[in-house]
C-alpha cells in the first residue's frame, strides 16, 4: 500500500479579508462619495426648521419622504452616522496597517538599501549591456538619476558591481499620514456633534424622544 499525502494551500484568513476590505482604496473612495452627497443635500436644504414649514414648502407627499429619510436632519441620522463611522474604520485601517512601514522606510539609511538590493527579486527592473567602462556608465547613469530630481549615491558591492542608489520624496509619506489622520479627525468630530449619547439613551429606552406634529395644509 502507498499513503497518500494531500497539501492543503491556505487561502487568506476572514480576518485578513475584512482588514484588506476596510482598507481598501475602492471603499474609502465610495464612502467619501456617499457622504459628499449627503453633505450637499444637508448644504441645500435647510436643517433643523420647524415641521410646518417644511410641510408647506413640499406638500404631504415629500414631507412624508423626506421626513422618512431624515433629510431635515441630515447630520444626525443614523445612515448618516454609519457613513461617517465606516470611513472612519477604513481610515484608520489603512493608516495603522501602512505608517509603520513608512516610518521604517523613511528613517532606513541607504546602505541598508543597497545591501539588500537584489535585482532578480524586484518586480521592476531594467538591465542595460553598455560597452562603456563602469567608471563611463556610472558617470552617465548618476547624471540622468539627478536631471531627473534624484540625489544618487554610489555603493561598491564588493565583486567588481556597482549599486546606484537614487532616491526621491522619502518624506512625502508625511503628507499621507497627515491627511489620513486629519480625516479621521474631522469624522470623530462629526460623530461627536451627533449626539451620539442621546441616541444611545434611546435605544435603551431611558429617553423618549418627542412627537412632532405637523399642521395640516389648508385647502
């Protein structure tokens, strides 16, 4: 008899798939633009008035919809407030998941970098035959690395190749940083101005929100 031996290839875990989910491009990018269009309709439409005006402006019919929709209150309703908190997690997702590898990358000094280079494991790479001598080439490559807005600097591997190494905006990643971080800032302030706390009184049922009656239209 011969035993078999099966492998069992491991796909990504569910809490992996929800992390790439929540820190996905396409999401941030779907509730930014979710919450633009409530913000422009919460821009035109006059928050917060008394329901009578509001009956009188739109008739029974859209005065129902809209009170239905909660479009009197925009920023206090809770699909609002689920926008908000679901960019929120995407925001800080991405953040958390990306800043300490930039922060690595950005404090790493280039010899680091050049002693790890390995052009067979880089997933872009150009190789160029010159007939020139490696002082020539070497000249003729850090040239067009600076004409190019690159600070090149020059490591001798130790086997007669030379390492090249330009790099350009390694702070910029600041820029990422902060903006995510502003984000996150500014839905945390909305979520703050929400009432949020009322809300959660009322879902247990310690608070009771009031009835508002509207006036009939006259015929």
């Amino acid at each position: 008899m011969t035993k078999q031996s099966t492998t069992r290839i491991a796909g990504p875990s569910r809490i992996s798939s929800v992390v790439n989910f929540l820190g996905s491009m396409r999401l941030a990018v779907s509730l930014l633009v979710l919450l633009a269009i409530a913000s422009v309709i919460g821009t035109i439409l006059n928050q917060q008035q008394p329901y009578e005006d509001y009956a009188l402006k739109f008739g029974p019919f859209w005065f129902d919809v809209f009170r239905d929709l909660g479009l009197y209150n925009v920023y206090r309703t809770n699909w609002y407030l689920a926008i908000v908190g679901f960019l929120v997690l995407s925001t800080s997702t991405c953040l958390i998941r990306n800043t300490p590898r930039m922060i690595r990358e950005m404090r790493e000094p280039d010899t680091a970098m050049a002693s790890a280079y390995d052009p067979q494991g880089m997933a872009n790479k150009t190789e160029i035959v010159s007939s020139l001598p490696m002082d020539s080439a070497t000249q003729m490559v850090v040239a067009v690395l600076r004409g190019r807005g690159y600070r090149p600097k020059l490591h001798d591997r130790g086997d007669g190749g030379m390492v090249i190494l330009g790099r350009k905006g390694r702070y910029s990643r600041i820029g990422y940083i902060l903006t995510h971080a502003a984000i996150i800032v500014f839905c945390a302030a909305a979520l703050y101005n929400a009432d949020i706390p009322v809300k959660l009184a009322m879902l247990t049922g310690s608070t009771q929100p009031e009835n508002n009656f509207h006036i009939p239209l006259s015929k």
